[in-house]
C-alpha cells in the first residue's frame, strides 16, 4: 500500500478551486486501486494535509496524471501559499476497530505484524 500526503498552506478559495477539488475527489474514488482519503488541520500552523491510500504506485499514478489534477496543479498558486507531496510506502497499519475497518492490504500487513 501506498500513500501520498498532500501538504498546503491555503490563499483565498474560489468557487473555481471548489469544483476542481471536487472533480478530482471524484476522479479518485473512481481509479481501481483506490483506498482511502484523510483530511487533516494543523491549528497551530493552518497546514492542511489530504492523505490518499492506494494499493500500487500504478493507481497513484493515474490520478497525477488526470486531466483536472494537472489542471489544479498548473493553477495551484492562485489558491495556495505553497505545498509540498510526500509519496510513501505503508509498511503496515493496525489499531482497533474504532476507526473502521481497515483495507485488505493493511489486514494483511497487520497479520504479519
């Protein structure tokens, strides 16, 4: 399993960055390989960090190049104040049942755990 984890500081939002985030959120859910997604906010500093699951590079990579991320990418400054993508490899999850569920490849990575 794989996460990347989206790390920005916001500028003003539009209604232009509310649909595109919303046509990406969709184009997500949609790609074979699909997870999982997590919003986070730091009050302390106001980063925001969208973490994505996904089983394979492969399905990551599907998403960075959809037509409506490189969209948001190519016009991210009008809505950010900087960002940066941490792309890693998830070694193994495990917790109790009190946060869902978790997916096939964290059960498996649990058990060997």
């Amino acid at each position: 399993m794989y996460s990347s984890t989206f790390i920005f500081a916001k500028k003003q939002f539009d209604d232009e960055f509310h649909r595109l985030d919303q046509a990406i959120a969709e184009a997500a859910k949609s790609i074979p390989g699909y997870l999982g997604e997590e919003t986070w906010e730091n009050p302390a500093t106001g980063l925001i960090s969208n973490v994505y699951c996904w089983e394979s590079l492969d399905a990551l990579q599907v998403l960075m190049q959809h037509p409506r991320h490189l969209e948001a990418k190519a016009a991210q400054a009008r809505w950010l104040d900087g960002y940066k993508v941490v792309i890693s490899e998830v070694l193994r999850t495990y917790g109790d049942t009190g946060l869902g569920q978790p997916s096939a490849a964290s059960r498996a990575a649990s058990d060997s755990h």
